[in-house]
C-alpha cells in the first residue's frame, strides 16, 4: 500500500490550467488546439496487418505461412518505425512465396465455392466478365480503393493469358492474385494528400486515405467495404460522417484487434518471440507459458478496457485476470480448465495485484536465470511512464559490478547497492532501481517469493517522492501518476499518426489527456477523441513522403515477374 497520503495533495497542485501540457484537469473544457501538421505518410503493413487484412478479405481459413522483414522501433514504437521500414531482397523474396500460398488456398477446390463471387463458364478456359469481378473485387480491398481501369484491365489480361496457356481458369485467378499480393499497392500504405477547398492554400488527407488511417488505427487492418463507400462519398470530410463511421468501428468486434496490436506495441511484446528462460532455473517455463504469458497480458488489456469498458488506470491494481493451465503452475492454483482459459478474480491476500505482476511483464522484463530490478524499473518508467532512460555511459567499468555480484551478498536490493555509490550510475539508477526492487518477490518466471538466498526481500520503495511498502503499493501509485495516463494519450496518438508527436503537438496532447481525464480514463472515449480530431488528419503544406528504396525494388521485381511468367 501506498504509505504517503499527500501524494493527492502534491498531484493536485501539480495540476495546471486547461491550457496545460502534461495533466489534463477533468471538466475543463476547451476547442481542440491545433496540432503539428505532418507530409502524408508512408507506411509498410505491419506483419499483424498483413495478416488481418488477408483474413478480413479471404476469410479466417486460409493460412499466413512465412517469416517477414522486422520492423525497428523509432519513437518507441514499431507503427512509427513502418514508416520509415523498407523490405529486403530476401524479404521480397519469402514475400512472394507467402502471396503464392495465399492465392493458392483462395482458388483451391475446397475454398473457391464460396471465397470467389463468381464462377467461370468454363473451368478449362478464361472468362474476362468473372475475372474482372473477382480480382477487382479483391483489388478493391487489398489496395484500399477501386483500381484504374488500366490496373484492372492488366490484372485481367495476365488472368486470361495464364488461364488460357494452362486450360484452367483458376489457376489464371491464382497468378493475379499472387501479382497483387507482391504490389506495393498493397505492401504499403501511401497516404495521399489534396487541396482543401474550405480552407484555400492548404491540404487534406483524401477521404480513402483517412479510412486507411483511421481502420489501422482502430482495426489494425484494411478498410472495409462500408469505410470504403463512406470515404468516396465525402462523409469523412465532415464531422458528422466521420464520427458515425469512427463510432461504428469502435463498436465492431474488430476492435479488440486494434487494442491488442497497440498495447502489443506500446509494451513491446514482440520481445517474447525470443524470451528464452534458463531451464535448470526456471523449469516450469517454457514456450507454451511464455505463449500463455502474452495472451494472458492482452485478455486482461482487452477485458478491463474493451469488454468492460473501464478505467484505464485499473490495470495496476486489478486483481481480476486470465488463467490457462500452464500458467496455473506459475501461480501455483487449480485451474478450472486446463485446456482452456479461466477468468479468475484473485484474493486479497494474493500479491498478484495489477499488470506489473502478470508474467507477461515481471518474466519478460527479466534475464534468462534472474530477476532484474533495473531492467524492470527502466520498462515502467520507458514502457508506461513515456520517460527516457540513459544507456549506462560508455566510461562505467562494469568488472567492479561483476565482482560485486560474486560477493557475498543476498539480494538483488544488496547487490545495487554500488549503483548508488558510484556516480556515473546513481542518477539513473535511483531513477529505476526503487521501482524494480518494489517487484523483487517476482523471481524471473514470476513465481512469487518472500526470501532469496535465505534473506528477506525489501520491497519497499518510492515513486518520484510517493512511498509505497510492495508492488500493490507500487500499482497503487501508477495509477495516480499523471505520467501513466498522459503516456497512453501520447503513445496513442503517435501510434495512429505513424508519427512521433513533437513539441508542436504539446498543447493537442494536453487537451486529449483533458478529454481522456473527463471520461473518466476510458479508452474508447480516448480513441473516440484521437480518430475524430483534425489534428489526427491534419497535413503539411505539399511534400513529397519519401519513397523506401525497396518500394522501387518491390515494383520493379512484381514486373519482372510479371514478364517473365506471361
């Protein structure tokens, strides 16, 4: 618990004017202030995306097999990062087997019947009028716009051609598809920008190119057909049409896709896909919990803030979560179904209290055979907190550390002891170390202890000044901190942009922290408030979006495909 009372009084005198940066003041109600206007983006489709546009176009049945180019974060985040992504050679290469089997499954006799909109007069030869409703169809929604008539029409000559030297009209389907596929038409998200006519001498993202925003955002794939109609009509250009159509996405079902591919971004847990834990340590670790571990992080985000629509901050102190049997084993309780998930509310006296202590984020933020109180600190204060870190400077001689460690010492508070002493360290580690240690009594698998090395582990600690004794204490005063919740408005909206927000969105980032705070912390009114601003939208005077060289490359090898398969 927390054991400083004046926290609240502190906070409240930290609060500014509805003018303010940092903390929004709840019922302060003001216009929404300009945001820094961005060139249109450029962004590659994230593997997630990828695959939920294939199932959202083709359906769940066909499989996504294959490895894809990673993505490095810039500003935190990997949406950001896929603007300035490009796909390698090999990349290419993987990419354009993964678009053969796609194509392959959607025409395959047990698919076809009932994925293609149509049949052919013959199966042994073209037929021009079904292939061009087919691919332009599929075109349509994999482009996220209707195709040219020269696009199609080329689209459907190579069908014809291949269906007619094959005597088989799917397989002419296939090798478009597949074409289609491989086009950075649809590998890219190129953002399009035209003159605004109510405000002259400026720009506007083009209404296809707000649905493309707008449905990554909130979906984390494609535009649908509805999005799509909605966009070419001009409703997105008002602010009617655009909150109707904001509204409807974020009562789909496909909402928790979004919600799950921003916190799986904002939490990094792409980090699991090489979370190894030493086996002789930690035995009951393995793949199948460290799986479980994800999930279990992401069925609790999306329960508390998407099913249940509740307060955002009540994801450091719930004690309401998932359970799978393997991870039953880390919390050492009977699982009702062990093949399966079980929603679970856990004791008051259980130390299982917030996100902090699932192991989806105590396990991954620790080394393979030990806990790690700097590591864990850095990723809330990094993670959650939106603050910068310090690499550890290049001058600090590390062997002191290494020997410190061989002594005699009993736990991980005894062993950090030298940070403080040492001076090129202590800043940044007084920064970290009082929020890691809080989370000590979770070794590295987050199984729960009280003693390491036969002495008792010290929990206590302090959070910029706010006193806690454990980690319910520590989740307590998370959940008061102004950073955490003025860190999800950030990430939030740089995640929707592909854009790390700059100072001139400070005052924008203010008054949707403002909004965020009247609504009590919820993350729909959140996401309402980012998708319906004109800041969301708001683009630069003309300029040109860089162009990533594999754009060229990607376009140039589809051709010479093209060429050498017709």
């Amino acid at each position: 618990m927390i054991r400083n009372a004046s926290f609240a009084r502190r906070a409240g005198a930290a609060l500014l004017a509805c003018g303010a940066v940092a903390i929004g003041l709840a019922g302060c109600a003001r216009s929404e202030p300009p945001g820094a206007a961005q060139p249109p983006t450029m962004r590659r489709l994230t593997e997630q995306q990828y695959r939920n546009t294939i199932r959202d176009v083709f359906g769940p049945g066909i499989v996504v097999v294959g490895r894809f180019d990673p993505i490095s974060r810039e500003g935190g985040l990997l949406a950001v990062g896929a603007s300035q992504a490009a796909i390698t050679p090999s990349g290419f290469e993987r990419l354009g087997k993964i678009a053969e089997s796609i194509a392959t499954q959607v025409v395959s006799a047990d698919n076809r019947d009932y994925l293609l909109p149509c049949q052919p007069a013959s199966a042994t030869a073209a037929d021009e009028s079904c292939a061009r409703q087919i691919l332009g169809g599929a075109g349509r929604l994999l482009y996220r716009r209707t195709l040219t008539d020269a696009e199609l029409g080329r689209f459907v000559a190579l069908s014809d051609k291949v269906a007619g030297t094959l005597g088989d009209f799917h397989e002419g389907i296939a090798f478009a598809l597949n074409a289609m596929l491989q086009s950075p038409e649809f590998l890219f998200v190129a953002e399009a920008s035209e003159p605004d006519p109510a405000n002259a001498g400026k720009l506007r993202l083009t209404g296809l190119s707000k649905a493309s925003r707008l449905s990554f955002f909130l979906w984390n794939s494609s535009p649908d057909e509805a999005l799509l109609e909605a966009a070419e009509r001009g409703e997105l250009h008002t602010a009617e049409g655009l909150a109707k159509q904001v509204k409807r996405l974020l009562e789909s079902p496909r909402l928790e896709d979004g919600v799950r591919a921003l916190f799986s971004d904002m939490l990094s847990l792409e980090n699991f896909d090489t979370l190894q834990k030493d086996a002789q340590i930690y035995p009951k670790f393995g793949l199948e919990v460290a799986d479980d571990a994800r999930e279990q992080l992401l069925r609790t985000v999306v329960d508390h803030l998407v099913v249940k629509n509740e307060d955002y901050r009540n994801l450091f102190t719930t004690r309401r979560t998932f359970v799978s049997g393997p991870l039953g084993m880390i919390y050492r309780i009977k699982v009702e179904d062990p093949n399966g998930w079980t929603e679970v509310e856990l004791p008051k006296d259980s130390p299982y209290q917030g996100i902090l202590t699932l192991p989806g984020f105590a396990a991954l933020h620790s080394h393979a055979g030990r806990s790690s109180p700097t590591v864990r600190g850095r990723a809330v204060r990094e993670l959650l907190m939106c603050q910068r870190v310090p690499d550890p400077p290049a001058s600090v001689d590390f062997s002191q550390f290494n020997h410190a460690t061989q002594q005699k010492v009993s736990t991980a508070r005894e062993r950090l002891t030298i940070h403080n002493t040492e001076k090129t360290c202590s800043s940044c580690h007084a920064l970290v170390d009082p929020i890691g240690l809080a989370l000590e009594q979770f070794d590295g698998a987050s199984q729960f202890r009280t003693i390491e090395n036969d002495a008792r582990i010290d929990v206590a600690g302090d959070l910029d000044g706010v006193k806690f004794d454990d980690a319910a204490g520590l989740g307590e005063a998370l959940s008061k901190s102004p950073a955490v919740t003025n860190c999800i408005v950030n990430r939030a909206f740089a995640y929707g942009r592909g854009r790390a927000a700059g100072k001139g969105d400070n005052d924008l980032l203010g008054w949707l922290h403002e909004r965020f705070a009247s609504d009590g912390y919820r993350l729909r009114g959140l996401l309402e408030s980012i998708a319906t601003s004109n800041a969301f939208y708001a683009v630069a005077p003309a300029q040109a979006a860089p162009v990533p060289a594999s754009r060229t490359a990607a376009a140039e090898a589809t051709a010479s495909q093209k060429e050498a398969r017709s």
